[in-house]
C-alpha cells in the first residue's frame, strides 16, 4: 500500500482534499478572530465556512499581467460564495453606444437612441405577440382576469 492510499483510507478522502480543507478552516479562524471574515461584495458577516471564499478585487484573468493581479495580498478580499460567482459571472456588456451601457449608466446620445430603438422594436415585436394572444385565447367572458 503506497503512502497516498494509507493516507486516503485514514482520512477517508484525497490527501490533497484534506489539506485544502485544512488550509481553509484555519484561514477561515484566524479572518473570524482578526474582524476580516466580512464579504467584499454585500458587506455582511461571513459565519459559515461553507460559504467562505477568497475574492480577488481586480479581476485577474486576462489582466495585463495575470502573475501579478492573482498574488497582490493587496487584491485579496473574502466573500459568501454565492456574492463571489455572481460578480464573477456578471456580463460586461456592449461597449458604449448600447442598451446596456444605457442600463449601466451612459446617457450618451448613442445610448439614448439605443435605447429608443430597443424599446420601439420591443413594442412592435410585444403587439405581434399580444395580436396571436388574441385570436387564438378561448372565450372568457364573465372571468374575472388573474
């Protein structure tokens, strides 16, 4: 029996597993006993380990120099997992001009007449819809609507 499978039959799973979850339980302690273990994104008390991860600030996937942003302490924040991978999947977006750097803020005249459009073209395409509704919705008079 090699030493990884005495290892992975005492703890009852990968060595590996066991020593990251280890490595967070303590960080976990020591961010509670320092004041630290409050979330970056909503800034509420994380109190369950679970639900505690390491946030980097700046996004350091495809940074300028990934090296530096991933390691900068300065960078280094904690969050509920559920603030964490919800910033992290967040859409930038259309650049400006565009809807949705209307909806982020711009009032640009770009993204004023973006916005114009969208609606128009929603409208038109939201009567198409609400005239098919119509023809094709069964007699309901005398129901009170929901």
């Amino acid at each position: 029996m090699s030493i990884k499978e005495k290892k992975t039959k005492q703890l009852g799973m990968n060595p590996g597993t066991a020593a990251n979850r280890l490595r967070k339980s303590i960080l976990f302690s020591f961010a509670q006993k320092l004041g630290y273990a409050w979330c970056y994104q909503c800034a509420t008390e994380i109190k369950d380990i679970d639900r505690f991860t390491i946030e980097h600030k700046e996004p350091w996937l495809d940074s300028e120099n990934p090296p530096e942003f991933f390691f900068d302490l300065d960078n280094i924040a904690f969050s509920h997992a559920e603030c964490n991978y919800g910033a992290a999947r967040a859409k930038y977006g259309m650049p400006c001009p565009s809807v949705t750097a209307y909806r982020k803020g711009c009032r640009c005249d770009g993204c004023k007449e973006a916005r114009r459009e969208y609606r128009k073209k929603r409208k038109q395409l939201k009567g198409r819809e609400d005239g098919k509704q119509k023809e094709t919705k069964p007699n309901t008079e005398g129901e009170k609507p929901c």
